[in-house]
C-alpha cells in the first residue's frame, strides 16, 4: 500500500467567540449559516437546512417549556454558486455560528461544536458536513436533524457540555456498572459488536468493545445532551436527576451543575429568557439567502496635521503591504485621504497584477495637513464603494486616525451595510471608532508609533477575509522589531516550509537615512537578490520570482548609520491552490476588563477542522504604555485550556494594568513534532444500536482514524498572528486584584497494586501562574458532602506535599486506611489549592474509588468481574485518610496524549 502524506499550509488570522445571535423576546435572530465554497451547489441543501432549523425550533420550543425558538437565519452560500441570491450585507464565513464543510476526516460526518471556554461561555460555531445534512441514512446514527441541531445549540449558545463520554463510557456506583449518562432512567444493556453480553473493562487504558445499548422505547425524558434521538427524551437534566456520579465533561467542566441550572444561572441567557411560556403558537423561522460578491475595500486614511512626522512614514508602510500583498487578487480597493475635508486618492481598482498594486502603493500619501473630520472621510469612502454598482452593503472601509473630532455618523455606518474595520494610531483616537467597528462587524485596533513592536504592519498583514478557502490568502511568516546600533548588523533565519513559497516578500522598514544594506541567502545559497527602496516610506521590499526554496532563508541587516529602530516582515502564499491549510487564529475572551476578572488568551491552530498539537505557542500581550507580559499558551486541559491535545492553546491573563492592549501570538514548530489529533468534544454520540422488541439492531461501526493518517507533515515553520486589540480600566486607587489557583478539573486515579495513585496538573499562585502554597484534599462516601460542605469531609494529613509549579503534571500515591474498604464501598475524593494569600481554589472534579469482588448486577444484564475493580474520581486540595503518602512531581509539562 502507497504511503500517505499529508500536506498542510500554516496560516494565522483572527478571530472571536460566537457573534451577531439575539434573543429578541422568546426567538434567536441574526443566526448565520454558511457553506463552504467546497461544497458543490445543490438546491436540497438549501431545503434541507431549512427543514432542520424548523424542526430544531419545534424541539427547542418543546424543550425549553415553550419559552424559547428560531426566529430568523440567514444562509450565505459561497461565491462561487451561480444562482440567484441577494446580496450580503456584513455576513461573513468567519462569522458564522453554524457552518456546512466537508468533514475534517474523511467519511466521519460527526456534528461538533468548537467549544473551549469555561463553563456557561458561548462556543465558536456548529460544524455540520453537507452528508449530514443530505444523507437520511445518518439519522440512525446520530438522530434526527433538528435534535440534533438542539444538542449543538446548547454547546454553542449556553455553554453546556456532553453526558456522555467515549474515554469513559462506565463507572461503578455501589457495586453495579453503569453507563456514563443522564439521566440514569435511561436503561439498556451492555453488549459486543457480536451480539454478546459483556463486561465493559479497560484494555491498555481504553475502554474495551462492550457497548451500552440503549433500549429504543424508552420513558425517561432526559436528557438532550447524552441522548437526544430517543423520542421520548424531550428535557434537559435537571437539579432533580442530573447524575452528579457521571464522569463526563458537563460534571468536570461545571462543578457537577446540571445542564438546566447552568442555562438558567450562568449562561450568556441565564437573566433573558422569559419567565414564563407563550400561550399563542410559536411563530416558524424565516430564512435570507445571501451571496458575497468580489472583495471591495476602501482605505480611508488620515492626513490631518497630528499625522506628520513619523505616523504618515507609518501609515504608508503598513497600507503599502496590504496593497503589495494582503489584499486578495481579484478584489477591488480605493483609497481616500481626510483631514477637515476628504478627496478621492484612488477610485476602486481591480487588482488582477503586480503593476496595479504597485501604482496603488505608489499613490499613498506623503504629507500630512490640516484639521480632522473623521465622518468626512467615512462619506467619501461609501461614495468609493457605490462606484460600481451604488451599493455599499457586504463592502469594507478600513478606517485609519490618530485624532479625534466629533463623531455622528456611527448610525451612517450601519445602515450602509458596509463592514468599518478602525485603527487609531497613537494615544489619542476618538472612543466612537471602536464603536463604529462593533456596530457594523468590523475589527477594531490600536496601534503605536514605534517600529520596535511593528503594530500597524501586522493590523494590516491580518485584514484578511475568507468564504472558507484559505489558500488564496498571504500568511505571516515573520514578524519582528528590533534596534540595531551604529554600524550594527541584525541577522537571523526564516523558514520557508514545503506548504508556502508563492508571492514570497520581505519586507524591512528603517526610521532615518541611509536605508540598511540587507543580504538575504537562499536555502541553496544563492545570495543575488535586490530590494525596491521606497524612499518616502522608508521601506526595502524584497519579491522572490516564481516560488520561493524549502529551507531556512537567511537575512542580514547592516546599519550604516547611527542606531535606530527597524522591523522586517516576511509574508507568503500556498504552494498550491488545492492544499487545506493549517489556520492559527488568536483573540481573548473578552474586549474589555476592569480587571476584577482574568482574562483569557485563546490561539487555535487546527488544518480543515483537525486540531494540530505539539506546536509551541506564545503571546505577547503589550499595553499602549510599553508594559509587555508574555505567556507561553498551553494545550493540557488545565487552568484555563478546557480540553487537553485538542488543537486550543489557552492561558489566564492575570497581571493585568490600565490601558489600551495589543496581542500577539508566535507559533512555532522548531523541532517538527508538531501533529494531528482527531479528537473533536461536544459533538453528538454515535450511537453504536439499539434494542428494539428483545433484538439488537447494530449501527456500522464508527469510522477510525489511525495515528498514521494523523502525522502534521509541515516541517519547521513559524508564524505570527494578532487579534483584536482590547482595553482594560482599573480603579484608581483601588488594590490589584488578587486571583486565588485555578480550579484543577483533571484529577484522575488509578489502582498501582494495593495503591491508589492519582494524578492531576499542578494549579498555579494565581489561576495557572506561579506555584501554589499547598494542597487540601478531602473524601466522602456521600458526594454531595464535597461540593456543598468540603470542609465537613475527611481531612487527609499531606503537610509534607508542596505544590510544582503551574502546569506540571503531579502524583500522589497512597493506600486508604481510614475505615475499611468492604465489597461494594465507593469513596469519593476532591482537592482544592491554596496559594500564599490563603486563597483557595473551587473544588476540583469529583474522582470515586469502588472496591468490588465478584459478581455485579449492571442497568439490565449481570457483568462478572473477576478481579477488583477500583476506579477513582478526584478534587485537588490536601486531605488526610491515609496511613502512607508519598508526592512526586513529574518535572515534565503534559505534552502528550491521553
């Protein structure tokens, strides 16, 4: 057999959590479904995402006590569908709360939702495969469309998490096997893929072939996020039957809260549903189908007197690469100037050379003059986008000031459909920008002036859009600022990997004559290359022809007069047009702060939906004041990364001080280990059969991926990303907040001969930062004594346990000797951290341990265990049952597998 190989392309753009949806009474609006340009046109989709929505609405309604539906969606099909759509107004794919796409492996058509926050936080969209939605032979596996549908929305909108779980599909509770599940009214029988009963075990750590199957007539009505294709299932589990025992992620994300009290208490709803139920009949969905057209951008630049000196040299840098090589071909651009009045620079132009671009570049502005009035500019740059057909709607304005005037023109914005992507360079942009952004679905920036952190080139390097193909886009390779003194020399490599190499560009930008001497050298060696001088931007670019050598490319820059501040940037585009690329999009949770709650730093690096893990990721988080604070991102499902190797880097940012922020993000691969992994959470269970009158009807087996088909081929790379800039604004006066450790959610267990070892991610001082002072952990026989009275629990005596540092992987071993275990006892443990302030951490997840010998009577068929079974779920703190203890710290960051 022919070996695989897979190939990626490595690229970064931004992005945010979910957009644009409104609960407007008891209906969701503004819900934006899009398809992929690599689906092939076909009227029944269409019909089909409009039968599943109404569908999802009548079940929603049905499940939510008649308090909630869809009330209107818009699909936006891709561009290059020929029929007859409407125009798009700001929708864009990279906004879209559900998305039809091809499937990230093929053949697995598993509805997921790409969720990554904490508990009761909105998701990043629905992913839905064009099978899924056409193929009505998958509705035995996954259950019907529209409840389907459901089950995604409550990932995505509230924040909930799945009942059921694959690495651990059982649990012992009394001496009995039972199913990870809710509600446990839900009943069948284990069964292999033979037909036989079986006792479900754990082989090499993971589970073995023995499946729950589920009776098809059922009575239980919960719950829609375990099983939502039984008919009878029309509930959320509740306070009343959530099964706290389940060792599934909504108990370990969420505190052991069931679905319904984290909807109604902590999700982005929990104070906007209505209180009680409509009486008159739930109104059905109505649906827009939309189309983006051609790229049209307009550059709206400020040529005001407070722009002279070094920001007009700035600007002309930054917009000069976004004409050269962001801007996409086939796109149109415009340029208009403003200070107290505004003028026509450019019309729109079709971008379909080198020349064109070029001349573009060549035109913007040199001098700088006069007053501000930013609403001129915003009008002369919609009459720029009416030029070709007298629409402005599903356009874009790139909206560039450091000034301020009065701003009235917000509400002339949005009504134009445009898209206002803002900048304020320097300290004194107008407030009403950001606003401006927000209101019509653009991005927002701020910008220094200075080239060491090279912020307005990478503002303008992400001003990317997408219909879902990546490939047509430019990616930032490099992306540094640096000083170098009189006579001083700056060298370094970049790595042009086998995914890149088209329209390969370096780019040096310098702050006084003479330029730089720079000497670039190919891979192969070859040294004779000549920058174009841009003497008025003070800018050295370099193009390499055709496509650029595989290898490290380096560069030496020479200053040749006294010490200064430069930057280079070095972009490129794919190899080819047909290779999926790898996408690294970065942005915090949150675009404010007032500094009494951490913020989160996110970076996904995935390739077409497939997680890549292993990379070295890390954000520079850098004030308008100069203060930078640089953290190193983890993917080991602790503090606050929500799931462990599955493609999401995350980290708590806790030292947080007043002003406007930028961030960065680096991802590197220096030592090519980086990878695939499949896994993919909150998505709808397969549902391996059913019995039905006695009898099992089998579904075909799950399609599997090998670790073979999952090996990221990208070589050595690195790349840079930038997201939305955001703003924090503490109390004057008023002490830093102080922010006890994370709460641990990935305590686990396992029986080492007659010890019970358990393991979990060391907690930092502050969230997932520093060390932690010490561990408090307790035990119960009763649950319930650990989340709502911990300290009534049994104290374990671990005074000679000391904490690592923050995200090292921990063990405790010991062998239980309070009481007696007897046949049948389930103990159940939980630990807490306690940083140097004796602030301590939320109790961790619950782990039991379950001593049983012999024959044990499981949810509809008897199981014969042979041996003892102990299985363990744990809470992070320090506790004392023990009659030996031993602590080590594995002096390794968790980098690999479950």
């Amino acid at each position: 057999m022919a070996s695989k190989v897979v190939v990626v392309l490595v690229m970064l753009y931004l992005s945010g959590f979910t957009c644009g949806i409104r609960l407007d009474g008891n209906g969701y609006t503004d819900i934006l479904i899009a398809i992929n340009p690599a689906v092939t046109e076909d009227p029944l989709l269409l019909e089909r995402i409009k039968e599943m929505v109404s569908d999802a609405s009548s079940y929603l309604f049905q499940v939510m006590n008649n308090k909630l539906y869809f009330k209107d969606v818009t699909i936006l099909v891709p561009q290059n569908w020929t029929g007859n759509y409407s125009r798009a107004n700001t929708e864009t794919y990279e906004k879209a709360n559900i998305r039809i796409d091809e499937p990230n492996v093929p053949d697995v058509n598993d509805p997921y939702t790409l969720q990554y926050g904490e508990c009761g936080t909105e998701g990043r969209y629905i992913h839905l495969t064009p099978d899924f939605m056409k193929d009505d032979k998958l509705i035995k596996f996954y259950g019907p469309r529209g409840r389907v549908l459901v089950h995604e929305w409550a990932h995505l909108r509230w924040g909930v998490y799945d009942e059921y779980d694959e690495r651990k599909p059982f649990y012992t509770d009394n001496g009995k096997l039972e199913a990870t599940r809710c509600s446990t009214d839900i009943k069948g029988v284990w069964r292999s893929r033979s037909g036989f009963q079986c006792t479900p075990t754990n082989v090499n750590g993971k589970p073995n072939d023995c499946e729950f199957m589920p009776f098809k007539p059922q009575t239980a009505k919960a719950s829609v996020m375990y099983l939502q294709s039984i008919d009878s299932v029309v509930e959320f589990c509740n306070e009343k039957n959530h099964n706290t025992k389940a060792p599934n992620m909504q108990n370990r994300m969420c505190g052991g809260r069931s679905v319904q009290e984290v909807i109604f208490s902590s999700s982005v709803d929990s104070q906007k549903i209505p209180s009680s139920s409509l009486t008159s009949p739930r109104p059905e969905p109505t649906f827009s189908v939309v189309q983006r057209k051609q790229r049209e951008v307009c550059l709206v630049l400020d040529v005001s007197g407070s722009m002279g000196g070094q920001r007009i040299v700035r600007q002309r840098q930054a917009a000069s690469l976004f004409l050269k090589q962001i801007i996409e071909d086939q796109s149109y651009a415009g340029i208009v100037t403003f200070n107290s009045t505004a003028s026509v620079l450019q019309p729109l132009t079709l971008i379909d050379n080198l020349e064109t671009r070029e001349k573009l570049a060549d035109s913007l502005p040199t001098n700088a003059g006069g007053g501000t009035n930013i609403c001129e500019g915003l009008y002369k740059g919609l009459e720029v986008l009416k030029m070709n057909d007298k629409f402005s709607n599903g356009k874009e304005i790139i909206f560039l000031t450091d000034g301020e005037s009065t701003i009235n023109c917000v509400d002339d914005a949005v009504t134009s459909g445009a898209t206002v992507h803002t900048i304020i360079l320097g300290p004194n942009g107008h407030p009403g920008m950001k606003e401006m952004s927000e209101r019509t679905g653009g991005k927002f920036f701020y910008a220094g002036d200075t080239l060491n952190s090279n912020e307005l080139v990478d503002v303008f390097a992400s001003l990317t859009t997408s219909d879902g193909n990546l490939t047509q886009q430019t990616i930032q390779l490099e992306s540094l600022g640096f000083t170098v003194s009189g006579s001083g020399l700056f060298s370094e490599t970049v790595s042009i990997d086998k995914t890149v190499g088209n329209n390969t560009s370096f780019l040096i930008l310098y702050e006084h004559s003479p330029p730089p001497t720079i000497l670039v050298e190919s891979p192969s060696g070859q040294t004779n290359y000549t920058f174009k001088h841009d003497l008025h931007g003070r800018s050295l670019t370099l193009n390499i022809p055709g496509t650029a050598e595989t290898g490290k490319w380096t560069y030496a820059i020479t200053n040749k007069g006294p010490a200064q501040t430069m930057s280079i940037t070095v972009t490129s585009r794919a190899v080819s047009a047909d290779v999926p690329p790898v996408t690294v999009k970065t942005h915090m949770n949150q675009q404010s702060s007032n500094g009494t709650k951490a913020m989160v730093v996110f970076a996904e690096v995935s390739q077409n939906g497939l997680p890549v893990i292993l990379a070295d990721v890390r954000a520079t988080l850098e004030s308008d004041a100069g203060d930078k604070q640089y953290l190193k991102l983890e993917d080991n499902g602790a503090g606050a990364d929500a799931f462990r190797n599955d493609g999401i880097y995350s980290r708590y940012f806790t030292q947080m001080k007043g002003g406007k922020y930028n961030l960065k993000v680096r991802v590197q691969n220096k030592d090519g280990k980086a990878r695939f992994s499949r896994k993919r959470h909150s998505a709808a269970m397969y549902i391996p059969g059913y019995v039905v009158d006695g009898k099992l009807e089998l579904n075909p087996p799950k399609p599997s991926v090998g670790e073979e088909d999952l090996v990221a081929d990208v070589g050595i790379f690195s790349r840079t990303a930038i997201g939305e800039s955001f703003t924090v604004t503490l109390n004057s006066g008023v002490p830093a907040t102080k922010f006890p450790p994370n709460t641990i959610t990935d305590l686990n267990a396992e029986l080492v001969k007659d010890r019970v070892l358990l393991t979990w991610t060391a907690p930092g001082e502050d969230l997932d930062q520093g060390t932690a002072s010490k561990y408090e952990i307790r035990y119960s026989e009763d649950p319930d004594v650990l989340r709502s009275n911990f300290n009534n629990a049994h104290l374990i005596n671990s005074s000679n346990v000391l904490p690592s540092e923050s995200g090292t992987l921990e063990q405790l071993s010991f062998t239980p000797t309070h009481g007696t275990m007897r046949n049948g006892t389930t103990l159940f443990f939980a630990v807490k951290a306690v940083d140097k302030d004796t602030l301590s951490s939320e109790t961790s997840n619950l782990a039991q341990v379950t001593k049983v010998i012999g024959y044990i009577e499981g949810p509809g068929n008897g199981v014969n265990i042979n041996a003892i079974v102990i299985s363990i779920a744990v809470v992070a703190i320090a506790a004392g049952l023990i009659a030996s203890v031993t602590m080590t710290a594995l002096k390794r960051k968790q980098r690999s597998e479950n």
